[in-house]
C-alpha cells in the first residue's frame, strides 16, 4: 500500500487478512511472499496509526469553556481542581 492511496480502516483490514491468509497458506513464492509481507506491515502500521488517532480523538472532553483535556488526565487530578 502507497501512503498516495486512501483506504477506509476496513478496506485496509480486508487487505491485511487476505495477505496474511495467503501467505499462512505457504503457496506464495519467496519473492512474492516477501512483497506481500512488505505490503501487510504497510497496512498494519495505517492500521495501527488510524486505531492510535480515533482513541486520541475519543478521550478528549470538551471544558465549558471550549478548551479540550484528556479524559485520563482528568480522571487522576485530585478533585476540586
């Protein structure tokens, strides 16, 4: 996968389980195999990115005054702060 190609999150998956599928099977030549596995660390790395955004994204409170804190870091502070 080339980082100029957009794929949705599932796409990527799809992607992902078909090469691992392939290559788990043992029928792939070497060179292919290699390139396949070269592909699949791409897209689990866009995979591993993407997870790692949406849970920065969905620990975030927005304050009543705008202002955006993370939730962990709410959730340790004494209380009354």
């Amino acid at each position: 996968m080339k980082a100029e190609k957009k794929v949705s999150f599932e796409e990527a998956m799809n992607q992902l389980e078909a090469i691992v599928t392939r290559l788990e099977a043992g029928d792939v030549p070497l060179e292919e195999a290699l390139e396949q596995f070269k592909v699949g660390m791409d897209l689990s790395k866009y995979c591993q990115d993407t997870l790692n955004n949406a849970e920065k994204t969905l620990t975030k409170i927005i304050n009543p005054d705008g202002s955006e804190a993370n939730f962990e870091e709410l959730a340790t502070q004494p209380e009354g702060e």
